[in-house]
C-alpha cells in the first residue's frame, strides 16, 4: 500500500515499504511516474493507459504488488 503525500510543485508523492513512487504533473495532467525502489524508473502514462491520477496510482500501487 502507498500512503499518498499532497500535491506539492507539481509532485505526488508516495511512501511505499519498497521504497518512493511519483507521480509528475501538468496543470493536473499526469506527465510522468517514477519509481524509487533502489533504482529509479520512469514510466511514461501513454505507455500505460494512465489518463487521470487515479490511474496513476493504481498502477503505481500495482507495480508495487507486483515486485513484492
């Protein structure tokens, strides 16, 4: 699960037990996301089917479960 941190200059932030995820904005349009679980990755959401922030963080939380 990833307790998620306020809007804060264009970020999301989440706390995850593996690590950061981020979610990056434009005007509320989510632009790209990052996972710091060691190492950082970056996905970009036209690659993912992410339309909107709460896609975003499910797939986020997905990709969570999935490295578990």
């Amino acid at each position: 699960m990833i307790n998620w941190l306020d809007i804060k200059d264009n970020h999301i932030e989440g706390i995850s037990p593996r690590g950061r995820v981020c979610i990056r904005l434009a005007k509320d349009k989510v632009m790209s996301m990052y996972t710091m679980f060691g190492n950082t990755n970056k996905y970009m959401p036209s690659e993912h089917g992410v339309s909107s922030i709460s896609d975003a963080k499910y797939m986020l939380e997905e990709l969570l479960r999935s490295k578990n």
